[in-house]
C-alpha cells in the first residue's frame, strides 16, 4: 500500500511537472545573459501570426524562419514573416527541414526558389534531424551525399556555407566526422552543450516552450555562442 502511494505522489508529480514545462513557466536552461548577450527564435507557420515589433521589443535580436521541407513544401507564412521581421528590424534568416527520402538537388532547388540569395539576411540553415523525418531512407551514406549536394548547391548561390541545426542524436549518426567544415546550431533542451562539442557549436537551441511578447504559445529559443555576433551568422554583403 506505502508503495502504492509513493507511486501515485511520484506520477502526479511528474504529471505537473510536465504541464508546467510545457506551459514555459518552468525552464529548464537558463542562459546568463550576461554571458549570452545574442538571443533569437526560431520559427514556422506553427507560431500563426506574430507581432514582430513586440517581439523585437522583447530584446529578440534575430529570427530564423521556416521557407521549406522537401523537394515540395512551402511554409505558408514564410513571406509574411520574412517581410514583417524585416520591417521590425530583426535579423533574419531562413531555414529549410532537410528530408532523407528527397534528392539532394531537388531540395536545394526547391529552397533557391522560395528564398532567393538576399544580401544581408543571416545564413541559411539545413535542419537534419530524425524527428519528424521519412522512414524509407536507404542507408546513412545515401543520407550524406544527398545532404553534400544541398549543401553545396546552396553554398554556390548564396556564397557562403548553410549552417546546421542538428540534434545529437543527428550530429552522431549523419554528421560527427563528415561535415567538420559547417558551423553547428545545436538543439538541446536539457543541458547546456560543451563548449567544445559539436565541432564548438555556433547557435543553441536551449529551449522548444519559450514564451515571449508577440506570439501566442510556445517558441523556440537559441543564443549564439558567448562571443559570436550577428556578423558571425550573416551572409555576405555582395
């Protein structure tokens, strides 16, 4: 019976537990801002309308927005955001989710479509990541030599390497070894990642529950890395 009420105590705590992190009342990470001066967000047609002034008001300094998934799919507020964050003076970039069923060149083409190499805006970004992606991928080898085309196709026209949001488990599998030429954003929401981890990751994702003036629900958070400027993360000016 004792056992049986621990167990009980323990799940409902977990149970608020959980509610509260999901809510963005609790944080697990906790940058220091003294220390981590750079703060963005990341985000999609997911977040619905944004007030971009409030959320540049909210000390948010930069903003990458979803453009593409695929060889096919157009985030549908992607132009939206693009203007508006631009017009509230927010840095911003675009990001494409790399799929692992999909041609590498198809993919990048698909993405030069939507966003076309703009002077000034941040440095466009593959995520790769397990989450959410196709089942039917082939092997990890096929995985990296569609990714080096994107890759490479997307460095030609914008003429500066993509950065890499990955997740560990991602960096492990597809990228530890391979793709030590490409700066890292990395997702993680637990801990804070190692300074020198990840080829000394640029961006940190530290949280996927923010909650901040301007969008309704949660956001996800990054920093850049102490030090790194927006510079650090910009595409050339010509």
């Amino acid at each position: 019976m004792k056992s049986a009420v621990v167990g009980a105590t323990v799940a409902t705590f977990l149970l608020f537990a959980g509610a509260l992190y999901r809510s963005g009342l609790v944080q697990v990470n906790q940058p220091a801002e003294n220390e981590f001066t750079v703060r963005g967000i990341d985000v999609s047609h997911h977040q619905g309308p944004i007030n971009w002034s409030e959320v540049s008001g909210a000390g948010i300094r930069f903003t990458y927005i979803k453009a593409t998934e695929g060889r096919d799919f157009h985030d549908p507020r992607f132009q939206v955001n693009w203007g508006a964050a631009a017009t509230a003076g927010l840095a911003r970039g675009a990001y494409h989710f790399f799929t692992f069923c999909s041609p590498g060149r198809e993919q990048a083409e698909h993405f030069l479509r939507v966003v076309r190499p703009t002077p000034g805006a941040l440095v466009p970004v593959a995520d790769v990541e397990f989450v959410g992606n196709c089942k039917s991928w082939r092997s990890l080898d096929a995985i990296r030599a569609e990714l080096r085309v994107f890759l490479q196709l997307l460095e030609q026209a914008w003429g500066v390497a993509p950065i890499l949001y990955i997740t560990p488990e991602a960096y492990e599998q597809v990228l530890a070894g391979q793709f030590g030429s490409y700066s890292i954003w990395v997702r993680s929401v637990l801990l804070q990642p190692a300074p020198d981890a990840y080829g000394k990751w640029l961006i940190w994702q530290f949280s996927e529950t923010g909650r901040i003036p301007g969008i309704t629900g949660p956001v996800d958070l990054n920093v850049l890395r102490p030090g790194a400027t927006l510079a650090s993360i910009t595409s050339p000016a010509a």
